[in-house]
C-alpha cells in the first residue's frame, strides 16, 4: 500500500461497498448497530475504515472516472464508514498536501458526516527531511484526527541506513506531533520472516514501538500462495498480530487489521479476517481498498 494500479487490476464496480465489523466488548471500536457511524472523538483508528490513495481521488493521479469525491465519502457514510484513510501526498508530489482543496472537500465532508478521518503518507527515506516535513504538513489539516506512516518503502538499498532513518524520522515526528495519535502502517511480520525474509531483515519494531500508538499490518492474504498455508485470511491475520505484538514487546498493542487486496478476497476471505479481528481483540479492521471492494462482499455485516 499503495500500490500503482495495473491496467486491469483496478476495476470500478458499480456499487459501492464496504466491510463492516462489530469488535466486541474487548474492541475499542463499537459495534455497528445500523445507526450510522459514531461521534468524532473516539480512536480514529477504531471501527471501520475506508482506504482511498492519491490513484483514486486526486486529479493529477486519479486512472479512473469517476473520482472518488464528496459524494462518494456520503455513500461510505450511509454504509457504515467509521473513518476515512486518505493519503495526502506522494514523494513526488510538488508541494507537501496534494491537491488542498479537493483534499478538504473530501475531509469536512467526512467530519460532517460523523467520520473521523486518518491522514495517510509513504516516506521513501531517500530525503528524510521531506518526509518530516510533508507528513507534519498533513497533520496540520484542518479536519484530520490521525496520521499515519506507511512503511514498506525500500528505495535506501542498504538496510542498516534504511532502518536508522526509518526510526529517527519516526522518533522525530513523534517529538513534532507529540499530541497526535500515531499509526503504523506495517509489512505482514509473516511475510517478512516467513515468506521472503531478504523483503526487509531486521526491521527495527522494537525500535518503532515507543513511536506509535496503533500498528495497521497490511495482512493481505491475497498476496500468499495456497500452497504455503497463508492465502487462510484467518491463519494470516492470527499470525500477523502475533508476530507483531511479540516483536513490539507489547502484549496488547492496538493493531487495527487491513485485509484485502479487495477486489482479489471472497466472502470466506472475509469471514477468517473477522474472526481473527474478533479472536485478537483487534481495534478495527479494513479492507484495502475502498474502490477495489467486490459488490460480492455486500451486505455489511459484523462478526457476531
């Protein structure tokens, strides 16, 4: 995440959809219950989240009509979205928020519609000081509640450089936003120590783990062969949070679980990421990504 879509592989669809999740008593966020989304003010990382990327909404990326827009966040709102995701930049983006106005058109009509909303960036590492400056900028939004840090880039090749300025530009932000509610967008630890461990060796989570206060492992199970056990949502996502919480040190770690991708997920792919949400008393889970969403997941649902 994000990833550039393919030529074929980011349909559009003709219904909007969602995933819906009720976390149960030990979850931060509340059940769905058919009353809308909850007041702002709650974790933004709780509940139900919708992703979009800079692809689907910007007019200087965006491959599809049309865009997502105000309109489109209502329909998130009718279908139950908690909070919406929005990447604000690239690393190639002129200035550090994309598009300002159309991002805030999108923001106050998450806000109005009781949403929270998490503002999303993928540091390359290649120009620290750019990062810091763009993901400060993005937290100084009006209207975003979160910020959350994508990681998964490997353009600094040599891994012991990549991983100190990965922790000094987290450390820093942390110390520039120290109010702010800190998410992490992380690598599946499954993939990184079980399927390719060349992928990533040695990311520093201990090191990450005074920084952020919810970690969002991108658990695509889609991504696994069948063969390797893995494409199980359920066993991906039990895995992952395991690892994660062991290598963080923290036991009860708010992970907020992402599933998807998609538009490549069925309704029994669905079923395994919410019985391991609800089994590890994860805070809130996702799919990747909004517009990718299959028609065949409909109708919203929670876990019990």
């Amino acid at each position: 995440m994000p990833r550039a879509p393919s030529a074929g592989g980011r349909r559009r669809i003709a219904l909007l959809a969602l995933l819906a999740i009720g976390l149960g008593a030990a979850g931060v966020g509340a059940a769905l219950d058919g009353d809308g989304p909850p007041e702002v003010g709650r974790n933004p990382f709780a509940g139900v989240g919708a992703w979009v990327d800079v692809y689907d909404w910007s007019e200087a990326h965006g491959r599809e009509r049309p865009l997502v827009d105000a309109e489109t966040v209502d329909a998130m709102a009718d279908n139950g979205a908690e909070t919406l995701y929005v990447q604000t930049a690239r690393a190639d983006t002129p200035g550090d928020v994309l598009e300002p106005d159309r991002l805030a058109s999108l923001v106050d009509r998450a806000r109005s519609r009781g949403m929270a909303v998490v503002a999303w960036y993928l540091p390359t590492l290649e120009e620290p000081d750019r990062d810091l400056r763009r993901l400060r900028a993005m937290a100084e939004v009006d209207g975003v509640d979160a910020v959350a840090v994508d990681i998964e880039a490997r353009q600094v090749a040599d891994v012991t450089e990549r991983n100190r300025r990965l922790v000094r530009l987290s450390t820093e932000l942390r110390a520039a936003v120290p109010e702010a509610t800190l998410g992490a967008i992380a690598l599946a630890p499954v993939l990184l120590e079980e399927v390719n461990p060349a992928f990533w060796p040695s990311f520093p989570w201990r090191e990450l783990a005074r920084s952020f206060d919810v970690w969002l492992p991108m658990s695509y199970q889609s991504e696994r062969r069948a063969v390797s056990g893995y494409r199980d949502a359920h066993r991906y996502a039990i895995e992952n949070v395991d690892r994660l919480r062991a290598r963080l040190g923290r036991a009860g770690a708010p992970v907020h679980l992402i599933g998807g991708i998609a538009d490549d997920m069925d309704t029994g792919d669905l079923d395994g990421l919410l019985q391991a949400a609800t089994e590890k008393n994860a805070i809130g889970v996702s799919l990747y990504d909004w517009r990718t969403t299959p028609p065949a997941l409909l109708p919203l649902r929670g876990t019990g």
